[in-house]
C-alpha cells in the first residue's frame, strides 16, 4: 500500500508535525486581550460612572463607548498583519518567496540555521573525480585514459551506472552515465537492456538496486550507495574490508562525496527477492565525486555569526564530510553525530548533544526530525535549509523551513514557509535582515500607539473624573478621527522604516523575552503621560480663563493631532537622534505628516467639519500654542536619548541600504 512505501512513511511524518505558531503571534495576541480586558473593566465603569451622575443611561453608554475606543489598541494586530505582508511582498521583489508572511519576522529571531551541504553549501555539480576497486593499492583518478583504464575500472564503471537510473536526473548518476560512455565507446550496451526490476532506496545505511535484461534473459544486477552499507553487505575478508574502509577515509577526508557500489546475480528471471537485502552482493568498488564549495558560502556563514546566530550542518553523506565543512568555515566541525546515533539517544542525551555538536552526517528523516524537535525543546528558533523529500518533515518542523525552489522537490517546497527561487543562501542573509527589521519596526510602532493612546485615554476620562467644567472634551467622533490618523502611521509610515545600524552585528534577541520589556513600556508610559499632561495642562489653563468649551476642545483637540505628529517623528529610534533620523530614506513619512497637517486644517476651516467635531478657527497666536506645548511634550524624549545613549557616535550613524 501507499502508506507502507517510504514516500508514504515521509507523509505520514509530515502530517504529524504541526507547524508552530510564532513567538512574536503569541506574545502581541497576549498584550491585545490584556488592553481589551482593561478596556472592557474601564467602559462598564465609566458607564456606571456617568449614568450615576447625569441619570442618563444613553450618556453614560456613550461616554463609555468613546474610553473604550480609546484605550482598544486596534490598530496594534492591523499593523502586525501589514508588517507581515508588506514583508513578504518586499522579499519577493528580492526572489524571496514567502508562503507564510508571519514567518518573515521569525527570521529576524532565528538563533540556529541547520543547512545541507549539497547544493546548499556546495554548488551540486558532482564531477566523477575518484575510483577505487578492490584490487587497486587506493583510490585512482578519473578521467583515465582508454589505454590506462583497467578492466576492474571499467566493470565498476559500468556497474555504477547500471545502478543508476535509465534516464539520470541526478547531478551524480548523470556524471556516471558520462564516464560509462566515455569508458565503454562503440561497446556501449544500455540500448540492449531495459530496467526490468527496481529496489527503490532504503536500508540502513541506504542503498538501490536496479535489475536489467535484455531481448536473452541475460540479467544486470547493480547497486549502489552508502559506502560503509555497501561494503558490509558484501561481507569482505577483514583485509579487503579494511582497505575499502580506508580507501573509503581518504576519499571522504579529500571532500569528496562517496558511492559503494556492488553486483550479484539473478536466478530465473522475473524471480527476484522481495528484499534487495536477499541478493548476495559482490564487491565491485567505490566512485567519488566531487562538489566544490558555491563562492558565497564562507561568506554567508560568515555572516551567520556575525549576527550570533549558530549554524549546524545536517546531511545525508558520510560522517567524514567535515574537509566540506572546514572549507566553507563552519565552527567546531567535530565532533560528528550520525543518524543512527541520534535515533538511540535518549530525549534528555539528544537534546544535550545537538547543543554540543554542529556536523551531524548519514541523517535520514526521523533523525533530522528529531534534531530539529531538540534544538526547539531547547528554546531555540530554528531555521532549516533542505531540497529532498527526506527534508519535508524538518521543514516543516522547524520555525523556518527553508526549500531551494530549483532543485528542490514539490514535497520540500509544499513543506517549507520560504523558497529561494536562485538556490542561494544568500537570500538567508536578506530574509534575516527583512526579519529583523520588520520586529524593529513593529516594536517602535507599538511603543508608538501605546505612547498616543495615553493622552486619549485621559483627555476623554479625566476631564469628567476630576469634575471639570466642561466634562467632554473629546467625543467618539474625535477618538475615531484621531485613530484614523494614527493608523497609517503605525501600519505604513514605521513598516517602511529602514534596518537601523548595527541591527545585524547584535545577538537574536533571547526566545524568552516579552515583546515588549518593562523599561521599553516604562518609557512608552512616560511619553504618553508627558504629552497628556501638556494636552491637559492647555486644556485647564484655557478653561480657568474662561474661554469657550468650544475654544478649550479645539486647544485640545489641535494639540493632540500635533503631538501625534511630533511623536511619530521622535519614534522612528529609541536610540538614535532626530538629526540622524532625519536623514532615513523613508518617502511615505511627510505624505502621512502633510496628510495630519491637511486633515486638522479642513476640520478648522470647513464649516461643515467644524461644526461635526464641535470645534472653532484658531488665531495665530493660539495656533503657536499649541504647537510649542506639543513639541515641548514630545520633543523632551530627544534629550533623554542623548544623555542615556552610551555612544554619541551614533547620532551621526546612518540607516542600512535597504
């Protein structure tokens, strides 16, 4: 059936691997429904507040409605679900594609990236470069001459690729279809034989088989594989077993990719064993192939940990493939830890060992699944790289499943989140990069909303709380025209600020920490308080005046929109002044700043507006007013940046190219 196939059993891991929900999703959705719950305590008593006081419980419904509106933060999950599309939708003007848009932030936290080595690492270009035959002192270059080909080099050429399927489509079958061509001139014999029997790949360590005859009944038995498997399976005498395995040593140890390749008998024909494991092998040698490194690959790993991110190499090949990994400059490539020995260890062992080891070699995938599932019990955020079906399972596993979209196959690409159309790991590097910025970004623009909503939130309580003389000062028609401006800022203006310097040089923020830490929301707290305060003080000054409700709304309300506005500009860095922000290339901050300055004018001077919002003209003078008591609420946060920044140079600094 189905189901009993190996491709079947792939499936069936997939389908029990459930894709984990991010952290950033986890924590944002647990700060909305704490603002919702105290939205929710302060509209029922502000209701009963009011209602109590005027009698009226339509008054006192409506009062409520407009602190709820003002302490909701509804635009908080509206921003992080255009952070995450205009995220995808920049990776893919990149040839990054991005299947699951909430994943490009959890790049940006990722704290181990698990690679293969071929195709990933390497370019997968396999040229036959090395043969070993049992009869030879070692390993023998190839190409060779026709004159200097020896027969027991051609027979396990010949072998090797009769092991290999009729059509090639794999870069190493392909090479062996090469050599046997190249070996066997007008002696070529594959239009002769057809494919009458398959043994797809299994086994442990895995290996194929292929069953050819031809128009006679004469039979072809040819496997190939895993080196060490092959050579077991033909039960060498223990000095032709010791010198395949060392033969097998200095071919791996060069960097070469390594193949056993065996051939056996068939009785009668189409009689053939249920189990490839049922012929009796012959040992006919090895072929090696080698698979230079891709030119970017020590550079990008290079960058892996310049931004203190691990890299861990996961592969199919041989546990002496740590020559590949030396070359593109992976950290401690030993000790080695293969699929087998992740399989017998213990959930406690494993989980230690994947923390201690970064090569892990002949994997297959439960074992990757299984160290993908470790490095997560560990608390980390794990991206993993892969192309084959063997990968599917980790991919879809880990935080980050990562397919290569020209070699890979349908069932990597169904599994993975992102796809790297060109096969380069580069593109890592830019969806990092993408990653980070986008939290960076989203973090200002919350603190950003927390900060506004503040001065809201009192400018509609306390008014009627400390029994003022006009108790209304903002109604729900300001609140909802107020977050209407605050909108675009925080869902368009702060997504679209660039990666800020330095960003890829710090370590991936720690998988514990809360969204938002305490001193960061301290902060927030303060400049919403500050600006509530100036918002106010003009409020109760031009009241005790004696000026108009109307004039004393209109102060605050002009205010308010002037100190949003003030305050997106001092958000754009927690750390870096305005003078070097100033210069961050960002065209759709003065579109939505001209868009508050023309909104505010319409609703002074149109009538019709005017008379909606209960609002009258301003003069000059007052108009002043109410700009300096809103740069002087917002603006303090420039000189707080100053003295707590602990390297003045980075006021000069500027932004990443994006």
């Amino acid at each position: 059936m189905g189901s009993g196939t190996r491709l079947g059993r792939i499936g069936g891991l997939i389908q029990q691997v459930e894709a984990p929900a991010t952290p950033l999703q986890r924590q944002i959705a647990s700060f909305v429904r704490r603002m919702a719950l105290v939205g929710a305590v302060a509209f029922v008593f502000v209701w009963a507040f009011n209602w109590w006081e005027s009698g009226s419980v339509v008054h006192g419904l409506v009062h409520g409605l407009t602190l709820a509106m003002a302490i909701l933060p509804e635009e908080i999950p509206a921003a992080l679900a255009a952070f995450m599309a205009l995220g995808a939708w920049r990776l893919m003007r990149r040839g990054i594609l991005t299947k699951q848009p909430q994943t490009v932030e959890t790049l940006g936290s990722a704290t181990v990236i698990c690679v293969d080595k071929t195709g990933t690492l390497t370019q997968n270009r396999m040229t036959l470069t090395q043969l070993y035959c049992p009869d030879a002192a070692g390993p023998e270059n190839w190409p060779a001459t026709s004159a200097s080909l020896r027969p027991a080099s051609a027979q396990l050429l010949a072998t090797a690729m009769w092991a290999s399927e009729p059509q090639p489509f794999d870069p190493m079958e392909q090479a062996l279809h090469q050599a046997y061509a190249a070996a066997a001139g007008p002696a070529d014999a594959r239009s002769a034989f057809r494919l009458v029997q398959e043994y797809p790949l299994g086994g442990q360590p895995p290996f194929m088989t292929h069953v050819f005859a031809d128009a006679h009944g004469n039979c072809l038995v040819a496997a190939k594989g895993a080196p060490e498997g092959i050579i077991a399976r033909c039960k060498l005498p223990t000095p032709a077993q010791a010198a395949a395995l060392e033969a097998l040593q200095a071919m791996a140890a060069a960097g070469l990719r390594v193949l056993g390749v065996a051939r056996s008998v068939c009785g009668s024909p189409g009689q053939y064993p249920v189990s490839q494991e049922d012929f009796a092998w012959e040992f006919e040698g090895l072929v090696g192939f080698s698979d230079p490194p891709k030119a970017s690959s020590a550079a990008v790993l290079q960058q892996f940990y310049a931004a203190g991110i691990k890299v861990k190499m996961i592969t199919g090949d041989n546990a002496v493939t740590a020559a590949i990994a030396r070359q593109v400059g992976l950290q401690r490539p030993e000790p080695v830890l293969t699929g087998a020995e992740v399989m017998s260890l213990d959930e406690p062992t494993l989980r230690q060992r994947v923390g201690e080891v970064n090569l892990f070699a002949r994997m297959f995938p439960e074992a990757k699944l299984r160290v993908i599932e470790a490095l997560k019990a560990n608390g980390e955020v794990v991206a993993m790289t892969g192309d084959g079906v063997n990968d599917a399972p980790a991919l879809k596993a880990a935080h980050i499943g990562v397919a290569m979209g020209q070699r890979g196959t349908e069932l990597a690409r169904q599994a993975a989140a992102l796809v790297l159309p060109n096969d380069e790991l580069t593109g890592m590097v830019t969806a990092i990069e993408f990653g980070r910025r986008i939290y960076q970004n989203l973090k200002k623009a919350v603190l950003y909303i927390i900060a506004i909503h503040i001065p809201l939130i009192l400018a509609v309580l306390v008014p009627s709380l400390l029994g003022w003389r006009f108790p209304v000062l903002l109604g729900a028609v300001h609140v909802v025209l107020l977050e209407l401006l605050m909108g675009p800022t925080c869902s368009i203006v702060f997504e679209n600020e660039p990666l800020e310097p330095g960003t890829m040089q710090e370590r991936p923020r720690p998988t514990n920490a809360t969204f938002l830490s305490w001193p960061e929301l301290k902060e927030s707290l303060l400049q919403g308080m500050v600006v509530a305060v100036g918002v106010l003080g003009l409020g109760y000054w031009a009241q005790t005046q004696g000026h108009s409700e109307t004039l004393v709304r209109t102060l605050v309300f002009t205010s308010l929109v002037l100190a949003n506005a003030f305050l997106t500009l001092v958000s754009r860095s927690r750390r870096h002044s305005l003078r070097a922000t100033w210069r961050y290339p960002n065209p759709l901050l003065p579109a939505v700043l001209a868009f508050t300055g023309l909104v505010l004018a319409l609703c002074l001077m149109v009538p019709g507006l005017r008379q909606l919002f209960q609002l009258q003209p301003l003069t000059w003078a007052q108009l002043a007013t109410c700009a300096a008591v809103a740069a002087l609420s917002t603006l303090w946060f420039e000189v707080y940046k100053a003295w707590r920044r602990p390297n003045p140079g980075w006021a000069a600094a500027g932004p990443k190219p994006q």
